[in-house]
C-alpha cells in the first residue's frame, strides 16, 4: 500500500486507509481500530505522500523522513510520541538535523513521530520505502533524459529566423510567381 492512499483527517484521531470513493467523498478504514467510516466534503483531508517537512533547504517529503526513521530504527517502531517537547526535538534532530525550527512545532514532530508508529505497526512501511527508492531512481532518469533533452531539441529546431522552414518558403514563393504571371 502505498502513501497516495493513507490519509489523516482533521478532526480525527490516527490515519485512514482509503477504501472506496462514493458520490459525496469516500468511505475510510481507520488503521488503529480498522473501523470504516464515510468522510463527505466538510472533512479537511490530507494525503500523506502530499506531506513534506520544512527544512532549512526547503522541503523533506514525509516518507523520506520515514525512511530515516527507519534506518535509525533498524525498522522497528520509533520513541513513544507522548514524551516531552524536548525529547521529540532531540529526537527529530538525529532524524533531520537541517529541519526548520520556526516552521516545524513540537506538536508536528509529535504526529509524525505518531504515523510512523502506526504504519509500521500495520507493516506499511515497506512499500513507502520502495517508493523512496522508486523516486531517487525515477529522478536519476530524469536528469539524464534532461541532459539528453538539449542535443534532441538543437538538431530539431533548424528552422531559419523567420518561423517558416525553407519548403514553406519555396511554396509561398511558387504561389506568388504564378500569380503574378496570371
């Protein structure tokens, strides 16, 4: 399962795993307690592959930081995110230590800190790291298709400054031609 499906609502405790979308939204699992429940248009929601943390760099998605946390880890269940305001920074610190003070709160540690227990706990993290490396190779592609890119697009724009090519250019002057000698 990957992250594209779980979601967090406002409101509500946990994520949610989507199941089935209905004409006014969709009906979400809990994966604390595996309840289903239907959540309309007055739900704000929030899928968490959308998520990234602030960074003094810009912006760390949240299943890299999940990867982290699982490479510290060694794969198992993070500290307990009921500990103290100081305890989640110093922790949040090993995990990513270039994480934006101002814009990151004790309170956002504490929930990341929280799904990362809950998705491992229901064995979902493995597939949120395939797609961290997924994305890292897909990226490496990209960037090589991008220096390809410029070579593909220099032998194909060979048009003279005018914005016609020359067969355009032979056409037009072929059809003045003869109409002047009409």
């Amino acid at each position: 399962m990957s992250l594209d499906k779980i979601v967090s609502i406002s409101g509500k405790p946990g994520l949610y795993h989507l199941r089935a979308q209905t004409r006014s939204g969709f009906i979400a699992e809990s994966l604390a307690d595996g309840k289903k429940m239907p959540v309309g248009l007055r739900h704000n929601v929030s899928v968490l592959s959308e998520i990234s943390i602030y960074t003094l760099d810009g912006e760390s998605p949240l299943r890299e930081v999940f990867a982290k946390i699982a490479e510290k880890e060694n794969g198992g269940s993070a500290i307990d995110h009921k500990g103290s305001k100081d305890e989640l920074e110093a922790y949040f610190f090993e995990i990513l230590p270039n994480f934006d003070e101002d814009r990151v709160y004790a309170s956002d540690i504490k929930k990341v800190i929280q799904w990362y227990n809950l998705l491992q706990k229901n064995n979902l993290l493995g597939e949120a790291q395939k797609e961290t490396a997924d994305d890292a190779s897909e990226e490496g592609k990209s960037k090589v298709a991008a220096k390809a890119a410029p070579k593909a697009q220099t032998t194909a724009n060979t048009q003279p400054k005018g914005g016609k090519s020359s067969s355009a250019k032979k056409g037009a002057s072929a059809k003045s031609t003869a109409a002047r000698k009409k």
